[in-house]
C-alpha cells in the first residue's frame, strides 16, 4: 500500500478498524468490490452478484466477490479460463454485456453451461472497464420467471453503469499501484445481502431509586411510544406492560440490583389495538467504583423478536424436523424432532455443514440438489437414504440470508424408480427403489466438457498444446505447464508455458526408462501427484527442483499405448483431493486422445502439402521487360488440401501468365490441378491462341470421370509492346494498378467455368500496359470473407493494391497476403500472381505483336 494512500470512501487504510489483513491485502479495492456487486444485486434485482478480475498473468478471471451465493458453493467455478465458452469470460473477453434471460437462452446459447448446470435462472454478465483497459467481469443471478423474462432495459442500463464505475475505480487504484494481485491464492469477498432486521434491540438507563429512565428511539418504539412523547420516567413504560406480569418484574429487579447479578426477564407488552407481543429485557448494575450512585442503576436491553420467539416454540412441539441454513450451507437453527431424526446432537449440528457432520448426506447427488435451490432461489424437495435402508424426505426452501428446510421419515411406499437425490412430492405411490450413481461435481463436469469441446476444434499437436495450457492452468491454478509426445521410445518436448527454456532442455530426448516423476508416470500409466519439494527429493534423490513447489504428471495413454506426457507446476505446496486427481486422470485421456488424433493430421498434413507444392513452380523464370512475383497460401483449418495454382510459362518472345482454382479440398483437387497446370503448359507450346487454350482445357476437364469444375484466368504478354491478351473461365477478374497509384478492377467479358459445356466459347480481351504498370491475378481465396459477397472483398483488395507503396514487387505480394496470413480460422487457399511491366530503358525496337484472332 503506499504510504499516505486514501481508501475510496476517503477513509486513510491505517485507520481500518481490523487493520488491512483482516480484509486481504488490497482494502481499498475491496471497498469498491463490495459497493459495486451490493449495487449491482440492488439494481438487477438479483440474488446473487459475483466479480471476477482478471489473474495477474491474465490466462483467469478470479472470483473476487460474492453477494448472495456463497463462494464454497462455486468451487470449481471461482477460477475461469478467459478463453472459455463461459457468458462471465465472453463479455471480458468481447467487451459487450451477455444476456440470458432464462434457462431455455442459456440452453440455445450456451449449451456445455446448461447442462453442467440444469437449473431455472437468468443471468446477465457485464465487463469491467475503465477507458480500453478491461479488469474482468461482474454477473448477477435471478430467478428465471416463467414468462422468459430477464432484465429490463433500464436495468441493464443501471447494471453496466455500476461495473463502469467499478471499472473507474480499479483504474484510479491500477494508477497508484494500490489494485493488489490477483491469482487463484486471491481469497474472495463476500458480501451479505441487505435484509431488515427481524430482531429489535432498545438500550435503556433506569434508575430505580427515582424511577428516572433513559431510553433510545429504538426502546420507545418497542412500547409503541413515540420518541418525541418519552417523558423520561420507567412508570410510561410500565404502564404498556401487562399489568399481571409488572410485579414478577419489579421482583427480578430489585433481587438482580440487591445481589449483582444480570436480570433475565420475559414481558409482554400490550398495543394501542389490545394485541400482546413478548419482549426479552437484560439488564446488570454498572461496575462503577468513582460513582456510588451506579449501583441502583440498571442498564440493559430490551429485545423484541417478533413473533420469532413464539415460532421457535411452536417449531419445537412439531414432530418433524426443523432447520436453518446460512448461506453457506451451516446450521443455524435446528429443532429437537431433527436431532432425534438424524441422530445426532444439537451441538454436534450448530455452525457446521449437514453433508460434514453426516457421511451418508456427503452425497454430490444432494448437494446438486441444494445447489439448485441455491441457485435457483426455488423450493426443491427430494429424497435421501440413510444407511442402511431408511428413506428420508427433504425440503429446502431458499431465502436472501439462507434457507429454511424440514426433514421427515417417508410415510408411505415411494415412487417406482425413485433413488436418493430424486425430486418428490407430498404424495407419493408405491415404489421399489434402485438408487441411482451418485452425480459428479458440476464443476468437474463443465471441465470435462470445456476442455473436450475445445480440443474437437484443435486440429494440429501445437493447437491441442495450446488448448491444454489456456484450459488446465486456469482451471487449477497452475503456473507451468508442458507436453512431451514419445518419438522411437524417448520423450520429446512438443510445448510448455511457463518454464525457462534451460529447465526443459536437459530433458529433451529423454529414454522413458529413466529414473525420472514423468518417465515413471508414463511408463506405469498412472498419474504421479508430487504435493512438495521434499516428497519429490525424497522419491527422486539429486533431481533439479528449483523450479516449482508442486506438480502433477499424467501419463498421456491413447489406444493402450503411451502417446506423451502432460507436466503441470504450481507456486506453493498444493495438496490434490481425490475429486480432483480423478478430474486430472479423466482430461488426461481427453488430451492423450486429441494429442493421437492431432499427431496424425500432422503427418498426413505435411504429405499432403509436400504432394502439392510439388506441383507448383519452385522458381519463377527471369524475363525481360517483366518482374513476376508468386506467392501459395494454404488455408489454415482443417486436412483440406486445395486445387489452387499459378504458373509462368515463357513462349518465344511472349510470356504466358495463368491462375487457376480447382474445386474442392482433397488430394483429388490437387491431382486434378497437376494435370490441367500440364495440359496448359503442352497447349502453350503447341502455339495456340488464349482462347484456344483455354477451350482445350475445358474438353480435357470434361474428359475426366468424375469432372470437377474449375476457374482460371489466363493472359499472354507481349512484352516488347505492353500488349496482353487475356481470358477468364469463371475466375475473379484482374486488378491493374497504374504508375500513379490507381487502380482498378478489369471487369473484362469471359466464359463459364471449365468443366460445364465442351461447346463453351471462351472470348478474348485485349489492353495494352503502360510501364510500371502491375497486373494482379489472384482466387477467391484471397477476397472472400464471411459475411460479406465476394465483390466487396474484391473492391478491399483494390484498395489495399491501390494504397501499397512497396518498391519491391516480392513485397508488395507479402504486404497483400498480411492480412490473410493472420487468420487463424481461414478455410480456403489462396493463389497470387504479380506481373508488373518494366521495359529496359535502353532504345530499341520492340517486336511487333502477334495479331490478335
């Protein structure tokens, strides 16, 4: 903190009432988090609020405070991926407020998180911002109503206006590094929710010798006496008491005065409409030595519950059981009937969890059940066997400050197929049970299915890498991660994050029958928690362990055999729940399956690409008066190899320019692309005009079984004269760019696509370059975009040539292809040729042009 600092409400942090530990290491912070989710809940007319910001290293968002549901409840929730199909990590990551109003939107929008969590609410998560500067995200919860209704538009306003200002605060504290860190160490704030009291408390001073009486607003009104009307003398109250309990009273009073002691007494005092309430009064003598006087004084509380007392009595003659929650599921109350029910003692009961203090209810299929109820903010009531064959009913009904629920014994035979967890009825029909599997974590489930989801769209080993390391180190709150994949019995290191490069090295190439945590996981095919430096020391004498505190190592086992192995870091001793080593077995199949699959895309990926770069020119020829620039770009998705090509084929004093798309993404398209590349090349050395060519080529493409369609846009250059000849075959037109930076789309006449009709009539366009003029030819590869037609790209593509001031043509084709090499999620191939007119500047005469025919 630094020193001199003020707290956003103004308030120096020395002065903290419990000092800057007790409210985590960044108070100020704190202060606006718990202003902000009480604000947001107060808005949204949520039950629950939650902020997560963003994790120092910036792969998480962190659940930093909680208003209504309590963050023991989340559990593997409190940390995100940012990367994560999750409505919290979209709207960080996209700056925009996501919106589900009920279960059936978030069903349709966000199916993993509806299944992972099957309840009926709404949502709506918002960024926190500050300017472009983005600290995380704030969410609320509410009841999902059955008309589908969600925030209303005033709202949502008033929702994104509270996480603006906490974005403005954080960014003050960002300023004058008073933010804090935020890792998975960071504990969260949890903030109640605002309730009005159900118990009044009134303070008085009465002294007994004068009958004088100092009494707070909050005791007159507790005598229904309005502050203003107290005369100040114990006989106005006295006379609001039921006159049959006054002298009991003044006894207790005066023997507690005599003989020191505290004064515990019950009244009743009577309204202005004869209706009676009972009210608790407390009182002692004043320890007072300076002031004899104090010791006819009483001072105490009055303290009027309502009729919270008269309920708890007649809770207590119910049979049933009885019982309160907190919000983060403890007993506050229970009543005799469920300590017999249960069999355990009220002691045993108060300030814990009920699945703590009985195995039988440690069940995850009841804790779903209180989660939904949690949640939700709806009644659940369901069944619950307790060992050996006894069956239960409970029901839990969910409040702002916790939950009330009942316990009884199932009276009656129960519904056929019911099982522990199901949901019941008052009545129920007859039944033989069959209890069902417990259910997992919902937590643990979202893992599996995020992680499972997002390695289905990992194509390549480093992508499936890549996925690992954005979903595993959030998710447990790893710092280090790395993957090695097992090449001819020896571990080699595909990818890592977090590691310095030295610290891996001298294990590259390692035999998997060393003596080493991940050898000897991969080898077992079990997973290898190590939870400290001294038990890795101890397992493994003379090993390097200055790089983390803990680790987990699991094997990588796809098909029966080993495929790799997955090493995860963490700072400080971590300990591994059970729960949480079977999750961590479980992905890593799921990583060992996807790794499998990946390595063998990769192989015949790159025999796929070597067959087709075969078959385009490795090297453009030099020629006079011209400059050519090629250039290949594979699309990024996928096994999809492509028919795309271009070629420069020299012609006596003339140049052929040519390129071509051949339909579909397979080894076919590609086979088919080197036999028209071959036939152009025979039916240019035969000396045939353009459109000759191009007829030619499209009765050779008919002739193949099955006949696939292709474009093509072919030119011949004269380049002594600037003359070119050029036809189109259902291709994208060619741009020309002149000297003065124009340029323009040469929108000129052609022909269908190659491989329709052998009677096709391909017409020839003539135009003569000026020098310094470039001829653009590329496919649609290279224009197309989702979302858009295939014109607009065109016109963007002639736009950027036009705008380009590269010198060098090799760069100018580079500068075109940037934007497209960039994509990560590009599909198609694309093919450019650049041909740009630069006659020598010696005089000579230039050899007449071939008439065109």
């Amino acid at each position: 903190m630094i020193e001199g600092s003020v707290s956003a409400n103004g308030v120096p942090p020395s002065s903290y009432p419990f000092g800057a530990a007790s409210v985590g290491e960044a108070p100020e912070r704190n202060d606006a988090l718990v202003r902000a989710v009480s604000r947001a809940v107060e808005v949204s007319g949520a039950h629950a609020g939650s902020v997560f910001l963003v994790s120092d290293d910036g792969r998480s968002l962190v659940l930093t405070a909680a208003c209504g549901t309590p963050p023991s409840l989340l559990g593997d929730w409190r940390r995100i991926p940012v990367n994560s199909h999750l409505p919290v990590a979209e709207a960080y990551r996209f700056g925009h407020m996501v919106h589900l109003a009920d279960v059936k939107e978030t069903m349709r929008r966000y199916p993993q998180l509806a299944v992972a969590m099957p309840y009926a609410f709404g949502s709506a998560s918002v960024p926190v911002r500050a300017g472009e500067q983005t600290f995380g995200a704030m969410a609320v919860l509410w009841t999902s109503k059955p008309e589908g209704m969600g925030l209303s538009r005033a709202q949502r306003r008033q929702l994104r206006s509270t996480a603006d200002r906490l974005g403005t605060a954080l960014a003050g504290l960002s300023a004058r590094r008073a933010l804090g860190e935020c890792d998975e160490r960071t504990a969260p704030v949890v903030v109640p929710m605002p309730y009005a009291p159900v118990i009044r408390v009134g303070l008085f001073d009465w002294n007994l010798d004068t009958g004088a009486l100092i009494a707070d607003d909050e005791l007159c009104a507790i005598f229904g006496i309005p502050p203003c009307e107290f005369d100040g003398r114990a006989a106005t109250l006295a006379a609001r008491v039921e006159p049959a309990d006054l002298p009991g009273f003044r006894s207790a009073a005066l023997a507690a005065v005599e003989e020191g002691h505290v004064l515990a007494h019950c009244l009743r005092t009577r309204d202005g409409g004869g209706g009676q309430r009972m009210v608790e009064l407390w009182g002692r003598v004043p320890d007072s030595p300076d002031d004899p006087g104090a010791s006819s004084h009483l001072v105490g509380a009055v303290l009027d519950s309502g009729s919270g007392m008269a309920a708890v009595a007649a809770i207590e003659r119910l049979a049933d059981g009885f019982f309160a929650l907190s919000p983060d599921g403890r007993v506050t109350y229970a009543n005799h009937s469920l300590e017999d029910l249960l069999h355990i003692s009220h002691e045993e009961l108060l300030g814990r969890c009920l699945w703590d203090v009985l195995p039988w209810l440690g069940d995850p299929v009841y804790e779903d059940r209180y989660r939904a109820a949690t949640i939700s903010q709806q009644p659940v009531s369901f069944l619950v066997r307790r060992p050996p064959d006894e069956w239960l009913v409970f029901s839990l009904h969910p409040g702002e400050q916790g939950m009330t629920g009942w316990a009884a014994p199932v009276r009656q035979p129960l519904p056929a197929g019911a099982g522990p967890g199901t949901s019941v009825a008052e009545d129920c029909p007859p039944v033989s049970l069959s209890p069902p599997p417990a259910a997992p974590r919902l937590g643990s489930l979202y893992r599996v299915l995020q992680l499972g989801s997002a390695l289905t769209q990992a194509v390549t080993a480093h992508e499936v890498c890549d996925v690992v390391a954005e979903q595993l180190l959030p998710a447990f709150g790893g710092q280090r991660l790395a993957v090695a994949v097992v090449d001819e019995q020896r571990l080699h290191l595909l990818a890592q994050r977090g590691w310095p490069e030295d610290v891996l090295a001298r294990y590259e190439g390692t035999l998997l029958h060393a003596r080493l945590p991940v050898t000897d996981a991969l080898t077992s095919g079990a997973p290898l928690f190590v939870e400290s430096r001294q038990e890795l020391l101890e397992a493994y004498p003379g090993i390097p362990a200055a790089d983390s505190d803990s680790w987990a190592f699991l094997p990588l086992i796809a098909s029966g055999h080993p495929v790799g192995a997955c090493v995860i870091g963490f700072d400080g001793v971590r300990l591994f729940p059970e729960e949480e080593r079977g999750l961590l077995t479980a992905l890593g199949g799921l990583i060992a399956q996807a790794l499998e699959r990946a390595r063998l895309y990769d192989a015949e990926y790159a025999l796929a690409r070597g067959l087709q770069n075969a078959l385009l020119p490795h090297r453009l020829p030099r020629l006079p008066g011209l400059r050519v620039a090629g250039r290949y770009l594979p699309g990024t998705r996928g096994m999809d190899i492509g028919g795309d090509w271009y070629d420069v084929i020299p012609s006596g004093q003339e140049v052929v320019l040519i390129v071509g798309d051949v339909e579909g993404h397979n080894v076919a398209a590609a086979a088919t692309m080197g036999q028209l590349r071959s036939a152009v090349r025979a039916f240019v050395t035969a000396g045939h005009d353009p459109s000759h060519v191009v007829a030619s080529t499209n009765r050779l493409l008919l002739d193949l079984d099955p006949a696939p369609l292709a474009s093509c846009c072919y030119v011949r250059f004269h380049p002594g004269s600037g003359v070119v000849r050029m036809v189109r075959a259902g291709h994208c037109p060619p741009l020309l760019r002149l000297p003065d930076g124009h340029a323009e789309i040469l929108d000129l006449p052609g022909g269908p696509l190659l491989g329709v009709a052998g009677t096709a009539d391909y017409p020839e366009a003539e135009l003569r370059l000026v020098p310094g003029a470039v001829l653009a030819m590329y496919t649609d590869g290279l224009v197309e975009r989702r979302g858009s037609d295939i014109g607009s790209g065109i016109d963007r593509l002639r736009s950027s040539l036009a705008r380009r001031e590269e010198d060098r043509l090799e760069d100018l084709a580079d500068a075109l292809l940037r934007d497209a090499r960039q994509s990560r999620d590009r599909a198609d191939d694309i093919a450019l040729l650049l041909t740009q007119y630069a006659p020598s500047p010696s005089p000579r005469t230039a050899a007449k042009p071939p008439s065109a025919r």
